[in-house]
C-alpha cells in the first residue's frame, strides 16, 4: 500500500552497478569521494512522461518530436593520419550563436559565414546551423586556456545535429545571464565538439571505407589533436548508441595512456550480436527498428555510392535489395572490413570487454526497456569487476529517448551535473591509473594457463599493433 500512496505517473525506478570496490576521486579541496556516491548525488529522480510508459512509446517519439535547445557549428575537415584508414572526416565545432540577421530554415537565427569548405573536400548538404571554419580561424583555435571541452560521437547514421546531444551540448556552452562572452568558441564555461562518423552530417567521404562500431581511429586523431591544441584543457568524452560502443572501445585500447579525464557512455548496445539478436526476435524489433536503420544505412550507401563502389567486392544491386540492418552489416562492412559473418562482426566490434580496460572515471546510462541496445545484452558482470565505470540504468526511457511531460529529455540531467560535478570538484591529476584488474599473474596462488587481455581482438590492423 505505501508503495502505491507514493508512486506518481511516470516515475521511473533507477539502479546502480558497480565494482564493490569503487574508486576514489581525490578532491580539489575536502575529502576523497566515492566514485559511485558522486554519479548517484547527480542524478535526479527519474520522471518521464506517463503517456510514453514503454520504450517503444519513448523511442518511436523522437521520430516526432524534434524540439530541442539551438546549438550552432562551425565544421573543420580533417584528413585521417591513420594508412589503414584513409580519407576525411568532419569535425563540428560549438560555437556561440551568430548575430540575429535572418531566418534560417529552422526559424532560428541565419549563420553568416563561410559555406565552402576551404580543404576543398565539400559535402553533400550543410546541417542547419553550421558553416565552415575559413583557414584563418581555424589556425588561430590555439590557446592556453583552461576550459573543459566534451568531444562528442554520435549514434549510428546521426550527427552533430542530432536532437539527444544538443540538449546536453547546449546547457554546458550557454553563457549565463548578464555575462560577457567568456574567451573561446562557444562564449560559455565549456566548449564542445562532435565528430561526425565518415559520410554522416552531410559530410563526404573520400575513400572507399566507412565506419564501423569499432572504428576509433578518427577519435583518437581528435583527442590528439585537441591536446595538442589546446594543452592546458580538461577533455571529456561522450558517445551516444553506436558511438558510446565506438568510445567504448577507445577507451579500452588507450587504457591507462588515455588522454581523457572522464567519459560518458549513453544508450550503447554493448554485446553486438545480442543486441541484434533481440532485434530480429520481434516483429517491432526487425519491421520497425533494424528496417529504419537498415534503410538509413543504405540511403547513406547511396549518398556515397561513387567512392564506396570503388570496393569491387560490393554488390550495388544487394545493398540496394537490402531491408534490415544486419543485412548491411553483411553486404557492406563484412566485405569491406574482411568479416566471413555479421555474426563475426559483432562480436570483434563489440565493447563489452573493453570495460575491464577503462583507466579513466565513466559514467554510463541506461534504459531497462531500451528496445535496441537491449538490456540482455549490458555487461552488468564486468562493470562489477571495475573501479572505473559506474552504470545508472533506469526502468524506462527507450532508446535515447527519457521523455519528460515537459518535453525535455530527462538524460541531460545526469549527464550535465556528472560533467560538471567532475569539473569542479576533482583532482584528476591525483588519480592513480594503475588501480584496476591486474591482466597476468597467479589468481589466488594458482598459476593460470594464460591471462586474459579484454581488448584481445580477432581483426588484426596490420602495423598498428596496439591500434594506437
């Protein structure tokens, strides 16, 4: 009966794993904290909209629901320093909102700026909101400032226009009221970047390859990079669904070498081959969802068909038969990436080992009802392994969806709070990143026949031994 007198619509449990064990963040000033008690202290009680009570409800309501905060770009083209992955990518910056001189497409303010891209790659379309960076500007990025800067990965086929990101991009670079625009891009106390996977965000691709779910060449280019940029600045993390598997990874293989201070992994479908499996498992799961992805992968294949067509092992005519995700998964990235299988595919690419590789604080989140990073399918067991990662997941919310009656996306809460929380109040430069699972030795006195490496992988790069 109590429990009936103070449950309210929409409330949404939330729980909490993590290692029994947990890591302790050393303080700028007070005592050290737990690791745990600091991601359960920044997060809100979880409340959605009782209308959206399931996940399918939640997830099938960011195909109409579009609303979300304004965040406006400006894009630099990187090319890949990596041999075995060739080409260009796109990076979009957050930068303050220009001057209100028009009406742009979305109603919001018209950027005036540079719509060329000055490395002469080009794109396919221009997100609204974004222009490029001319050479000038971008050069003159470089400072010794010490402001907080969140790289960003979006989800499957997204970008940095996507509506679950710009909720959480746009109140960490928003400049408080009365205050004078703060040095930097975005005139806020953070600044923020996304890196739009190859051919996403209207961006072109200039090789044959495209990403896959363990591609993290591309991020690791960007960190580099923005350490290099900007030497004297805290760099955080955040991936989004496919993303947070690709981040994931990333971590996994910087380990303790990682030259982010903390990370964020939202919605991410971890086991790759269970998460598809569940998919295939229901009608909703393979007519609705892996068909929408399936065809957005494919609407991208044919954006791009002229360079990845340049593959003499791709079939135009199968990938234009194809309906679902995993059949993509078959025509396309098997015979790029040399996979026999999708099957195979997934379980290389998946991050769920990755995890007992984090050497730096991460904060996952998750919806028990996620209908496509399915909750079978979360590495619960290991995360209880690790000091590193603590994983909030909640009843309801779908897939990137935590639809609040207000309309807001209640995710953005946590997300906002741990970052700045992190930012605050934490001494990264006094966290030992040596505590962890140890990878050799006797267990309990017993030498075993091998030790475990979790980011073992059966695709081998070749030259690049540590992926690094």
């Amino acid at each position: 009966m109590t429990s009936l007198l103070t449950w309210t619509p929409g409330q949404n449990s939330t729980t909490f794993t993590h290692s029994s064990e947990p890591l302790v963040l050393p303080q700028k000033s007070g005592p050290k904290r737990a690791f745990p008690e600091l991601c359960k202290d920044v997060t809100p009680s979880c409340q959605l909209n009782p209308l959206l009570f399931n996940g399918h409800l939640q997830t099938m309501w960011t195909a109409v629901n579009k609303a979300a905060p304004s965040v406006h770009y400006k894009r630099r083209v990187f090319a890949s320093e990596e041999s075995n992955f060739k080409g260009h990518f796109s990076v979009d910056f957050a930068v303050a909102p220009p001057p209100r001189s028009g009406t742009a497409e979305d109603e919001g303010p018209e950027d005036q700026g540079l719509r060329e891209d000055p490395m002469g790659v080009g794109h396919t379309r221009l997100p609204p909101r974004t222009t490029y960076f001319t050479d000038k500007e971008f050069e003159h990025l470089s400072s010794e400032d010490t402001k907080p800067l969140l790289i960003t990965l979006h989800g499957l086929s997204g970008g940095s226009y996507e509506v679950y990101l710009r909720h959480v991009i746009e109140p960490l670079i928003r400049a408080s009221t009365g205050e004078s625009s703060k040095q930097g891009l975005s005139g806020g106390e953070w600044e923020a970047l996304v890196v739009n996977s190859r051919g996403c965000a209207g961006s072109k691709i200039t090789s044959s390859i495209l990403y896959n779910a363990r591609a993290t060449w591309d991020v690791r280019q960007v960190v580099k990079w923005a350490r290099q940029t900007w030497p004297n600045r805290p760099l955080y993390g955040i991936g989004y669904s496919l993303g947070a598997n690709i981040l994931t990874n990333y971590l996994g293989e910087e380990g303790e070498d990682c030259l982010l201070d903390a990370a964020v992994i939202v919605s991410n479908p971890w086991k790759l081959e269970v998460s598809n499996l569940a998919l295939k498992r229901t009608w909703l799961g393979s007519e609705v969802y892996s068909k929408t992805m399936g065809n957005n992968m494919r609407k991208l294949f044919e954006t791009h068909k002229e360079e990845i067509l340049k593959n003499k092992s791709l079939s135009e005519e199968k990938i234009l038969q194809l309906k679902y995700l995993y059949e993509f998964d078959r025509a396309v990235q098997c015979a790029t990436w040399g996979y026999p299988t999708e099957t195979a595919y997934y379980r290389d690419a998946s991050s769920t080992d990755s995890v007992l590789s984090i050497r730096i604080p991460t904060f996952c989140l998750h919806a028990r009802d996620d209908p496509i990073a399915s909750d079978e399918a979360v590495p619960y067991e290991e995360i209880q392994q690790t000091p590193w990662v603590v994983m909030c997941a909640t009843a309801g919310g779908g897939h990137l969806a935590w639809y609040e009656l207000s309309g807001g996306r209640w995710h953005a809460k946590p997300i906002v709070q741990f970052l700045k929380q992190m930012q605050a109040d934490v001494d990264f430069s006094k966290i030992d990143r040596k505590v962890g699972i140890a990878a050799k030795g006797p267990q309990g006195g017993h030498q075993t026949p091998f030790a475990f490496d979790p980011m073992r992988r059966k695709a081998h790069v070749p030259g690049s031994e540590a992926q690094h």
